[in-house]
C-alpha cells in the first residue's frame, strides 16, 4: 500500500501548509491525516477561516484538479486552538469532495477504519469550543474548566457539565473491532513521551504542575482497546523535550506530529506496518 501522509498543529502557516502540498502533489499519497489546530492562533477568532477560505481550501482544489484520480483521501479534525464555528466550513469542503471531516466519526478506507475525535482535556486556554473533562470533573491546577472560558458554537449544558473525553470515546467505537483502526486524535495519552510539556517544575499557587497533558482517557481506550494505530498532536515540545515523537502501548503504535519549530513535521507510514513510519522536518 502506498504511503500516508500525517500533519498536525498547521495554525495557519502558509509554509508548512505549501509544504504540505507540495509533498502531496510530489509523493502522491494514498491517505493525508491531518490531526487539528489548522488555523491560526486562538486569540484572533475573527480572522480565522481566511485561511480556509484563501489559503487551505483553494490549493486543495487545485491538487484535486491536477491529480484527478490520484487525489489521497484526507482526512481531518479540528483541535483545542480552532473555533467551532468552523465546522460548517470543513463540512461545506466536505461536500465538495476536498476531505472527510472527521470528529465523531467513523470511515472505511483500504480495509482500515478511520475514526476521528477532536476533544482534548482542560487547558489554560480559554477557547473551550473542544475541550472536555477527561475521566470526570477535575481540573488540573492552573487549566480552566470547561464550564468557563469562551465559545464559539453554543454546546448543550448537560454535554458541557457532564460529558467526558471517556464517555464519547465509549459511544463512539461502543464494541467494535479495532484491531485495523486508525484514530486521529488532537489530544496525546497522558503519560507518555508524547504529551511532556514544558511545564518541568514549574509551579501554580505553590502547586507543581503536572509535566504531563495528555488525556487519560485516550491513554486508557488505547491499553484497553489496542487499535492498530493512533495519531496524535497538541504538545508542540513533547519531541524536542522527549526525542521521541512515537511510542507504544502494547500493540497499538502512537505516533505525535507536533513540532514547535517553523518547519513542517512530516510524518509518512504504511497503513500495513505503522511501526515502520518515519518523520522528517521540511
């Protein structure tokens, strides 16, 4: 089987973004992954979908054009950094045939299932539109709750009260076989070399803070669960602080994309043998 392309945390750069599609247009992919946090940074709401709208969205259509039937299935999330008011654009593009929008779902492609699920755990931040409580209703010292912060789409009460990263996974996969699925997550499983941020010995109201962020809940469906592969992204550092950008728990190989640098991480895997996947810098 042909390779397959995965990138995550894009926030809005035209670089990685033209990288990105050059290496498509270049290397002709069976799969692109992309796993959230596509637009700019998450103070500036208003300016957000320019770069769908202007960037994203029509060169997409252009390598559609030239690649015709060699087009890769895309397939895509949106992460704790993206409004929700969003998703209707990622739906519209949808129904033009540019990508499958993901979260909350489930899609067949090459005898593989793609499941997708944008929720990561609470963080400082105060855009709340895909952040959940994980396993129940603590926060971390120095995060906000989910019942605080801001939204862009309004949620329902009971979801923002009472719905866990734990429980959507649930109803999400209920007892399917997972043993050929891929899961595109934004959040990574918690205590791993790929949620470490840079938070070591750091303190909050003389609390030390967990060096830790990834969410519990992915870490335990994934040990419980044992899907084939999952992709992951959120912690930008995790690699520079770790070296390590993949890992696993058990049979399941877990792969972070993130980068905090200015160069795009490219992460390219067999779906047939994801232990294999490499990762280069552009």
């Amino acid at each position: 089987m042909p390779n397959c392309f995965f990138a995550t945390d894009l926030h809005g750069s035209v670089g990685r973004s033209e990288k990105l599609l050059a290496c498509i247009l270049r290397e002709r992919p069976f799969a692109v992954f992309l796993g959230g946090d596509l637009l700019p940074g998450c103070s500036g709401i208003v300016n957000k979908f320019d770069f769908l709208e202007d960037v994203l969205i029509p060169a997409l259509s252009d390598l559609r054009r030239d690649l015709r039937h060699d087009y890769p299935a895309v397939f895509v999330i949106l992460g704790n950094d993206d409004p929700r008011v969003e998703e209707a654009r990622l739906q519209q593009a949808e129904s033009a045939g540019l990508w499958s929008y993901m979260h909350g779902r489930k899609q067949q492609v090459g005898g593989f299932e793609v499941y997708g699920y944008a929720c990561v755990p609470p963080t400082p931040f105060l855009l709340k539109d895909w952040e959940r409580y994980d396993i129940s209703r603590y926060v971390d010292p120095g995060c906000v709750s989910p019942e605080e912060g801001i939204r862009s789409a309004p949620p329902s009460c009971d979801e923002v009260k009472w719905q866990t990263i734990s429980d959507d996974l649930e109803q999400l996969t209920g007892d399917n076989q997972l043993q050929n699925a891929v899961f595109l997550f934004h959040a990574p499983p918690y205590d791993t070399p790929l949620d470490h941020a840079a938070l070591d010995g750091q303190m909050f109201e003389h609390v030390p803070l967990d060096v830790h962020v990834g969410s519990i809940a992915i870490r335990r469906f994934i040990e419980a669960r044992q899907p084939m592969l999952t992709l992951h992204g959120h912690v930008h550092e995790s690699t520079r602080l770790t070296g390590t950008w993949r890992t696993e728990i058990g049979r399941t190989v877990c792969i972070n994309a993130a980068h905090d640098g200015p160069e795009l991480a490219l992460v390219r895997f067999d779906l047939e043998s994801p232990a294999g996947a490499s990762r280069e810098l552009i």
